[in-house]
C-alpha cells in the first residue's frame, strides 16, 4: 500500500498538531492502576493506528486522540490482566510471525520488507508491531483458557447446512465490517445509536468503528474479511437482509453489548464444496465469534476493577 501525497501531508500534520496540542513536553496524562500514558505514548499510538487504518487520517486531531487515547487504555487494561494470571506467559516466534503476516496482507502488501517499509512512513519500527501483537495474542490465549469449555457449537446443525448446499458450484461470501459497543453512563440504545449512526454519515464506518467500537477490530476499522453468508446465523442474516453494499444493519443484540454490520463487498466464489474442509471452517469462525463476545464481556469486567485517572 503506497501513500499518496495528500495523505502523507495529512500525517505529518496531524502529528505535528497532536505534538504541538499534548506533547510540547512529555507530561503524563493518564494513570491506569499503577501504570501511566504519556502525551508521547498517545502520539505514537496515533502513528500506529493511521499506519492499520490510514482513513483516520480524515478525522481532525481531537477526535485522533480520543482514538489514540481509547486504544492505549484498552491495552494497558488487557496488560495487566494478562500478567495478573501469568507473569510468564510467552507466545512463539513462528505464532508471532503469522499474526505479523495476517496483519501486512489485510493492508494489501506482500511480504514483511513491503511492510517495514510501509512503517517507516510512520515512523514506526516492526519490533513496536510485534511487541502490541503480542499483547493481542496473549490475551486471546487468556480468554481461550477461560472459557474455551463455554463454547457451545451444533455441530449436526453446521454439517446440515453444508449438506444442503453441496451441490451448489458457487458460495455467496460477505466483506463484513462491525462496530461492537455498549452502554454506559445512563444512556439508552436508542440515543447511542443514534450517535454512532451520525458518526457513520459524517466520517464514514471505518472511522467511527476506529471511534466507538470495543472490539479488537476497531484498530483496522472494524473489519472482520470475507465471510460465507451461509456460516452466519439466522439473526445476523435477518440483520443483514436487504442491505445494499455500504448500508449497515440496526443494533444486533449479543450478550454484553450490541453489533452494526456494514456489508463492504459482495462476490460469487466458485467451488466444488468439500464438506470435511467446510464444516472445519465454520467451526472456526462460530468458536472465534463465541470467543469475542467472551472477549467483550470479560474486558468489561476487568475495566471495572480497574483505576483509571486523567492527570
């Protein structure tokens, strides 16, 4: 992924606005139990979340702290939680490696120097990268060995599905990005809905998923990829029913909190359905579903327990 001149004028001014506003000296800001963010911690998360999803770079500089600001807390909270139950939990290099690769292909680049490079117009060393993937990770193997035993998947149910489409020659697959949020202080659905739906027509999905989504997917935008429309269950497909590309769907309910969904892309893929290989897919992508709705309970939870004070 190249970035044209506009947006490279926009990122440097935008840096030097959030440096000029909150970094004329590196002062700390906030304190999250016993740990603390800078004015330059936030600068250089902002470097790192424009270089995941460039579109923020369309946002002024209030709402990019508030990004920023958001994100690093939200780290911060999963770090602690992590070393509460294992000081020596370790992931890896090659797990790592794969993640770091997932993570360079979704912005369309090929091979880990096109991406080292890509940083550098950030300002950004791999090594940073490696080290929030990390983090990442291990609080998804946490939330894995908590509540891997709570996942409930219909197996039968799944292979019925796949058995009534097998002889079809081609699968319908969904580009799906989702905004995942909650309610907190006193508000109602109705009225935070009503915020991020504004949000939605004013900066675009993307930028409000960077803004209001809890989910782990709010640093690329809220994207979760191609999805095969069969894989998703009925209420999601009801949600999804009759949207155009780039319409999004009224709050889903899930446990913890509630889903948007914006249909990106559409296509047709064309296939021969091996039903052993799609019946593991599907597996997949309901265990990994369940896993962030156990996610999102779980951090809400932990926040909670957590001190959290703007200096």
């Amino acid at each position: 992924m190249k970035l044209n001149k506009i947006l490279l004028s926009k990122l440097i001014l935008i840096f030097f606005l959030i440096s000029s506003s909150y970094s004329l000296e590196n002062k700390i800001m906030f304190k999250i139990d016993r740990d603390i963010i800078t004015s330059l911690d936030i600068q250089n998360e902002s470097r790192y979340l424009s270089a995941l999803n460039p579109k923020i770079m369309e946002l002024n500089d209030t709402k990019i702290f508030e990004i920023s600001k958001n994100s690093l807390i939200r780290e911060k909270i999963k770090k602690i939680e992590i070393l509460r139950n294992n000081n020596d939990a370790e992931l890896n290099g090659e797990f790592l490696d794969k993640i770091v690769e997932t993570r360079y292909k979704s912005l369309g680049l090929k091979n880990r120097d096109e991406f080292i490079a890509y940083l550098k117009n950030f300002n950004i060393e791999i090594n940073t990268i490696v080290k929030k993937i990390e983090i990442e990770a291990l609080w998804n193997q946490l939330i894995y060995f908590k509540f891997s035993q709570n996942i409930k998947i219909d197996k039968e149910d799944l292979k019925k599905k796949i058995e009534k489409n097998k002889n079809l020659s081609e699968k319908k697959e969904l580009f799906l990005k989702e905004i995942v949020f909650n309610i907190e202080g006193g508000s109602n659905l109705d009225e935070k809905y009503s915020l991020i739906k504004k949000s939605i027509l004013d900066t675009g999905f993307e930028n409000t998923a960077s803004l209001y989504s809890i989910s782990d997917s709010a640093k690329t935008g809220g994207m979760l990829g191609w999805i095969n429309e069969n894989s998703l269950d009925s209420k999601i497909n009801e949600a999804l029913f009759g949207l155009n590309l780039k319409e999004f769907s009224k709050p889903i309910t899930l446990p913890g909190g509630f889903l948007i969904l914006q249909i990106s892309e559409k296509r047709i893929v064309k296939e021969k359905i091996d039903i052993d290989k799609e019946l593991k897919k599907l597996i997949n992508n309901e265990t990994n579903r369940q896993l962030n709705q156990f996610s999102n309970i779980y951090f809400n939870k932990v926040k909670q327990e957590v001190s959290i004070h703007e200096i």
